[in-house]
C-alpha cells in the first residue's frame, strides 16, 4: 500500500480525493492523509515516514509548499514531492522544479491527469526505494562476506545478479590449517590490550595473503585457521594456490615473528597442514548467521598434519594428495605418517621454496634417505651433518635411523 500526504487548506478537496480514489482505499492500494499546511504536513510525516508522495498546493499559510519542499529536501529519504497551483503561476512551479519537486500539477485539477501523475510517481517511488534496498542488501552481504573471501570474491557474492550456490556440496579442495605454537603461554603473559594488537596484526597479514591466492577463511580459531581453496568457486589448481599461500605465509610468519623478538615478545612458530581431497562445503550458519566452512576427512587430515609438524620439527606438511595434484611439486619426502584417529598413513611432504628446492642442502637430503636402507652408517652421517647445521627434520630423521626406525612414523 502506498501512503499518499495531501497537504492543501482546500476545505473541499480531502472528499473530493477520498471520493475520486475510493475504491484503490478500499483494496488497500492507496492510504491518504491530509494537513492543511506545510507545518502540519511535516508533523504528519513525522508520524509517517513511510509516506511515498507529497501532493502540496504552494499558496498555503504558516509554511508555503515551496518552504515545505525545501524542508523535505533535507531528509535522508524524502517522499517524492508534487507541486499544486494556479496555472498562471509557472515561476513558482519552476522554482519548485528545480528545487527537487518531481511533476507537478496545476488548479483548478483535472482528476484524471491527478491518477496518471499519482501512478507515474509512486511507480518512481517504488523503484528508487527497491533499488536503495538492494543497496543496502549489497553492501550488508558483502561486509559480511568479506571475511571470509578475497574482496572481488566478495563483491560477486553480494552482487544480486550473480547466482553462485553457497549451500552445501561436495568438492575437491585443498584445507589449510594453520596454528601458532606455544600461544596459551603467550595469553598468559601478555596485556590484553597488547595481545589483541599483536594477535589482530598477525590474522590480518595472513588474510592479505590468502585473499591475494584466492583462498577463503572458513574459520578463526583463536590463533588458528582454517583456509579452503577451491571453494566456493571451482579452482583447478586449488592446490597449487594453497602450496603458495602456505609457502607465503611462512614467509611472512617468520618474519612476523623475528620482528616481534626484536621487540622482546616470543611469538611461537606458525605450523601449517595442507591435504587435498573430498569435502562437504557450504554456509552451515543455521540461518541466524552467515558461516561458511568445511567438513569432512580432507579437513580432518589437515588439521592431523598441521599438529604432526610438532613432532617433526618442521613448519609446513602436505599430504601426497595435495603433492600429486600439482606438476613440478617441490618437497622433501617425509615419510609415511600413522596420525591420530586414522588407521591408514599419510604419506607427507614439507614444500620447499624454488630456493630451497635447488640447495645443496636438499639434495643431500634426498640423497641420506636413498642410502637408508642401502648404507645405514651414511646415510646416518648425511643426516647428521645436515642437523648441525640446524635442519629439524634431518634431525629428526637421524634419530629416527639411529633408533632403526623403519616403517611408518607413529605420531598417534
């Protein structure tokens, strides 16, 4: 229904209009009310801010149409404004135009041409108000959004025009987790004031980095995440993206780190799993709130590898799974990996920047783990000499091998 103000000191025209528009009252199309003077009229939309059109005579007293419509000018979302006088008075019908008023009308009134303007500015009316909706609709989804997807991503998704499913599929991608080592020790010690600075600081610079390789943040745990990539929109080379993220964001965690030491602040090291495979994807918010995440054993597993880093004492792991989906992957070998709450095991790698992928360091690596079973003794005394050199996980496997540890590692 739409609410239509009359404002005129007439005494015949309020039945004249109730008479003339009887039946659209009646089937609730149109409401009127009526003032009999700009003041009055403004008193009334105060009442009624819904009000879609002002109908205002311009000679009328205490405040004149051309004073109320600059007044209704000065609203955040003013009614549409029809301008009412004598036929001989065009300068002010004028200066009502230009002043915002959209039609106007002149006396004594043609109630048929009153229908026609009515229709044409309530059509106006409905059309800016549903556009502004929309607006406002956008701007609210992709704040929402923006969370979670890089801000292109975002503004697609709040575009009303793009029909991109959010509901729950299965797809393949690649889950990121990502965990900062010996944070609760870090809560304990530090202000609360200083822990939200250090803690928003370093969530920021990793969403940077996943937006910037067209990842999505499905959760913020704490100091922790988890990252999707390959949803909600389809990515091919989902793992690719997530091995250079991870890779990037090392890279700026370490760096993060350093900084903070040199500010007398331990910041653990950042941890990061990455597993590729089925997952169950979609907005699970329950309808009260926009929650959009993951499920399944792709996310389960990469959270099992992220933890495993621990233990190995590296940073990073992915899953053969993620390893296999990219051609040229570069990566040391780690081994089979027996994980908490799996019966089979993971075979794991640690990527490696292009860098460190043609060191000396790593093909030495490479080359102990061939001779393990070949030449035990050097293999033992290749390890060794890459763990002095501070290399965890050529640590790791020395002990391993002296251990003689064969088989899958057990990290349940």
């Amino acid at each position: 229904m739409s609410l239509v103000l009359v404002v005129d000191d007439e005494p015949d025209l309020e039945a004249l209009i109730l008479q003339r528009f009887r039946r659209e009252a009646r089937d609730g199309r149109l409401a009127f009310h009526f003032a009999r003077d700009g003041q009055e009229a403004l008193e009334r939309l105060d009442a009624a801010p819904e009000t879609a059109l002002v109908l205002a005579d311009i000679n009328m007293p205490r405040m004149d149409g051309l004073t109320l419509l600059a007044r209704l000018q000065e609203m955040p979302d003013p009614p549409a404004t029809v301008i009412v006088s004598a036929y001989g008075d065009m300068a002010n019908i004028r200066t009502a135009m230009n002043r915002g008023a959209f039609d106007f009308l002149t006396k004594p009134i043609d109630f048929a041409d009153l229908e026609a303007t009515m229709t044409k500015t309530l059509r106006h009316v409905a059309e800016r108000r549903a556009a502004e909706a929309r607006r406002i609709a956008a701007e609210r989804a992709h704040a929402a959004l923006a969370r979670y997807f890089s801000p292109n991503l975002a503004r697609q998704l709040a575009d009303a025009e793009r029909s991109l499913d959010l509901g729950g599929q299965r797809r393949d991608i690649t889950a990121v987790f990502t965990d900062v080592a010996d944070f609760t020790a870090l809560v304990e010690e530090l202000a609360p004031a200083a822990l939200a600075g250090l803690l928003n600081a370093y969530l920021s610079g990793i969403t940077d980095i996943v937006f910037a390789h067209g990842g999505t943040v499905a959760k913020v745990m704490g100091d922790g995440m988890l990252l999707l990539f390959g949803a909600p929109d389809e990515q091919p080379d989902h793992a690719a993206r997530a091995v250079a993220c991870a890779l990037a964001i090392d890279a700026f965690a370490e760096a993060f780190r350093a900084a903070r030491a040199a500010e007398g602040t331990g910041f653990g090291a950042t941890r990061i799993g990455l597993h590729s495979g089925p997952a169950l994807v979609g907005d699970f918010g329950g309808g009260r709130h926009f929650d959009y995440t993951a499920y399944g054993d792709t996310i389960n597993v990469a959270a099992r590898l992220e933890a495993a880093n621990k233990a190995l004492g590296t940073r990073l792991l992915a899953s053969a799974s993620v390893a296999a989906r990219i051609p040229g992957f570069q990566g040391r070998g780690v081994g089979e990996l027996l994980l908490r709450g799996r019966t089979d095991a993971v075979a794991a790698f640690e990527p490696l920047t292009s860098d460190r992928a043609a060191s000396p360091a790593f093909s030495a690596y490479v080359g102990a783990l061939t001779q393990c079973r070949v030449d035990p003794a050097a293999a033992l005394e290749a390890l060794a000499r890459l763990a002095a050199t501070g290399d965890a996980l050529a640590s790791f496997q020395a002990r391993r091998l002296a251990a003689g540890g064969d088989g899958p590692i057990d990290l349940r």
